[in-house]
C-alpha cells in the first residue's frame, strides 16, 4: 500500500485551512468540533483534532473510487464514553507500509453526539479536483451542520466519517391494489340515471303531445278580386296549424267575388272561433279584347263597338275611339280603341278599317267538317264578304277542335305554345279549359281559299262559293 501518512495529512490539513468562520470549529456542547465541514475553498487549514485512518488502504484502490470503510468506532448511546484504547482495536505503534509510516489511531472521548473524524480514505485522499466537482454539484456541502442532525444540504449523512445513504422508503401497503367498489353507491346511480332519463322521455312525450293537440289559427285572406273562386276549406281563408286540423275547421263568411265589396268571416277551430276578419272584393284587371276588321263604303258611320270581336271582364265594357275616324277617303287606317270597365280599367286595342267602293254589303256563312290528326273532332265556319255586286271580297276562317279528355286538351295546348300553330293553322287562338275547346281564327286570301278547298284559283261568285258546301250558306251583316 503506497500511502505516505504525513503526505495525506498535508493534504487534508491544508484542505482544512480555509473554514469560513469559528463556528464551525465548534459543536453544539460549545467543545471543539473534531470533524469540521471545510467550506468550497480547499483543505488547507491543518486540523489538530484529525485522527488518522487506522486501516490502510489497499494498493490496488491508489487512484480509483474511494472504498466505503466499515467504521470501526460505532457510536455509543447517549450518555456514555467510547475508550478507543481496548488492545486489538487500534495498533499502538506506527506501521511501515511501503516505505510510509502510518500513525495509530488515537483515542478521544466521544458521545452520542460527536463524530469522528473522515477516515482520510473518504476526505483526507481527495484531491483539489474531487472537492471542486463536490462544491459544483452541491455548493452548500462543505457548510457546518450541528452534530446528531442530518445535513439539510445532502442527501447523505456522516457517520463516523461513513457516508450514510439516506433510508429506502418503503412500499405502501395498498400499491396495485384497485379499492373495492362501492357496489350500493353503483346501483343508486344507476337507478337515479334510469329514472332521470324515463322522466325525460315522459315529458317530451307528454309536450309533444299537447303541442301537437293545441290548434292555431291566424287568418290570411285579406283581398280578392272580382270573380275569383273560393275555396271551401278553412285553409283558404288563413293559416291553420297543425295543418291536419283544418279539416275540422269551419268559416262562416257572407263572401260573394262576383260583387266589389268588403265583407267579413271568422274561423273556428277545436272550439275556438277567431275574430271577424275582413275580406275587400276589388276589380283590378283590365278587360280583354279581340278586335276584327272592319271594311266599310266611302262616308260610312263607324262605331268602336263595330271593331270588337269579343271582350271579357267581370263588369261591363264600354269601348271609344282613341281620335275621331274619316272615312271619307278610300284606304286602309289603324284606329285605337280602348277598352274600359266600371272601375276604371282600361285597355287599348289595335283594329283595321278599310274604306273601299266596293266595301261588302253582306256577308255569307258556310260550315263544313274539318279532318285533323288531333284526337278530336274539329268542324270549320268560313265567313265570306260579299261587296254591292256580290262577289267575293275577303274570307275568314274559324277551326273548333273539341277535346274528350283534358290529357288531349292539354297535350293540344302544348303543341300550340310550342310551334306557334295547330293543324298548320295560325292565327288567333281561343281556349276554354272547362269545356277542353281551342278555337282559332285565321284571316284568309283567296290564294289562302284555293289551297285550303285544293283548287287552283278561289271562286268569285257567290253562288259558286256556296257550291263547294255541303249544306246551305247563310247571310248576315256582318
């Protein structure tokens, strides 16, 4: 074992020189400490109370890790004195070991409360290096801590100059294992959560419920016009909820559309009948007109009512020339016409007049079947005008085509607003959705007469246009 004696107690002396202050030379009793904790600046105040390792270290240990050496003084109880000379204990006389002395361990009167000194094995063989690693990691390590109480600062204490390891905690008793449930706890909650969500369930049942049987009522129909229909539900006259409940809801109203007025209904539902609502019965559409042409002889009085072919409207038409008419020049003018009804509505219409010598005097009508790819019957009405010589003037023509279902009608209808035209025929079209009836009207030339019959040239006389009948041709005057 190459361990010089004196060498380590230089060195452990001078690491003891520098101590921060007197307190720490002294223990709690007010005696010499005789284990001093040196503050971080180094070993190089000498300790007089040191007391040398009395068992050597091994030469294999020389500059590796400290070996942690059994105390060979263990700490007596409290109160007694520890003779540290017993013979076997500690040698008396120096040892040579490698050519180095080793001091005997001397005794000091110890009690519980002191500690010896660090072996030198644990502080006297550290070097300036191992001492500046401890200070790094633990600046307050070399601070004094009265003797008997553990070192705040460090996890490990000193005894007898032995680092102590702090103690291992124990396991808890109860580590891993699950508490037991509490079985009547789990079954309160249970049957507080069935029972919160019956209720609700019940309750939205039973809302749902008396929502769904409490009826409203809010009237609507406020305005209508002249002539329209009326519905026989409740729903016509307002809005109704649930909507399933109009059915069993009820109007009393003295309503009539084919009169302006203003009349009152009132609804009852479930019971409950509204307050009187007030209906206003007005007239705001303008009459409609179909004008014809008119042909007349030079200085004839003509009259507005001579151009209208046909007007509809609730209430009665009046009809009046826009400017005055001249018919003493012959030629053909367009006059304005407006149509007005007793409210105030009005329309202007567009007619023809035609002043000519040879204007018609009469005027002959002839009828006769009509083929047609519809599925329909349709018959033709030819109006022919005769002039003062009775000849053929002018001619025109109206198709009927009568439908026996509305699926025909319908489809008829269609075609018409598609192409413009019905059986090729084009002109001014008539339509009654009640009685499934297109009518049209067409003016035609005697070149229009002549393909429709299929003959060359259309003709002239009276007698011979009648020949191309069936049955007789009548006359009127217009």
């Amino acid at each position: 074992m190459n361990m010089n004696n004196e060498s380590n107690n230089q060195n452990f002396n001078g690491g003891m020189e520098n101590l921060s202050n007197g307190n720490n030379m002294m223990n709690q009793n007010g005696m010499p400490n005789p284990n001093p904790i040196p503050n971080n600046q180094g070993f190089n105040t000498p300790n007089p109370n040191m007391i040398p390792n009395p068992t050597p270290m091994p030469e294999q240990n020389m500059g590796t890790e400290n070996t942690n050496i059994p105390n060979p003084m263990p700490i007596p109880p409290a109160g007694e004195n520890i003779n540290l000379e017993p013979a076997g204990m500690v040698p008396q006389t120096p040892q040579q070991v490698n050519n180095n002395v080793v001091q005997p361990l001397e005794a000091t009167s110890l009690n519980a409360q002191t500690v010896m000194n660090p072996a030198p094995n644990q502080m006297g063989m550290m070097d300036q290096n191992n001492m500046e690693t401890m200070n790094s990691a633990n600046p307050n390590m070399m601070n004094n801590t009265p003797t008997g109480a553990p070192n705040p600062n460090n996890n490990i204490d000193m005894m007898g100059g032995i680092p102590v390891p702090p103690p291992i905690p124990e396991e808890p008793k109860n580590k891993g294992k699950k508490k037991p449930i509490n079985t009547s706890l789990l079954i309160i909650l249970i049957v507080v959560l069935i029972a919160a969500i019956g209720y609700g369930v019940y309750y939205f049942l039973t809302t749902s419920k008396s929502a769904s049987n409490t009826v409203t009522v809010t009237p609507t129909l406020s305005e209508l016009e002249l002539g329209a229909e009326i519905g026989t539900g409740a729903e016509f006259y307002g809005r109704i909820s649930p909507s399933s409940a109009a059915s069993s809801c009820t109007v009393d109203t003295d309503l009539d559309t084919s009169k302006v007025g203003t009349y009152e209904y009132t609804i009852t539902c479930d019971g409950k009948t509204t307050e009187p609502h007030i209906i206003e019965v007005k007239d705001t559409t303008a009459p409609e007109v179909e004008v014809k042409e008119v042909i007349v002889t030079p200085g004839t009085t003509v009259e507005a009512d001579d151009f209208i072919e046909s007007a509809i409207d609730e209430s009665d038409v009046t009809f009046t020339f826009e400017e005055e008419i001249d018919t003493s020049v012959e030629g053909e003018y367009e006059v304005n016409i407006i149509a007005s009804d007793e409210y105030e509505n009005t329309t202007t219409v567009v007619g023809r007049l035609i002043v000519d010598a040879n204007a018609p005097q009469t005027f002959m009508y002839c009828n006769r079947d009509e083929t047609t790819d519809q599925p329909a019957t349709a018959y033709s009405e030819y109006r022919f005008g005769i002039d003062n010589q009775g000849l053929f003037y002018n001619g025109q023509k109206t198709i009927t085509y009568e439908f026996e279902t509305e699926a025909d009608y319908l489809a008829a209808v269609e075609t018409i607003e598609t192409d413009g035209s019905l059986d090729g025929y084009e002109g001014r079209v008539y339509m009654d959705d009640d009685s499934y009836l297109i009518t049209i009207k067409v003016d035609m030339s005697e070149e229009d007469l002549a393909t429709d019959f299929n003959l060359d040239t259309f003709p002239t006389g009276e007698g011979d246009i009648e020949g191309l009948f069936d049955s007789p041709c009548e006359y009127g005057d217009e």
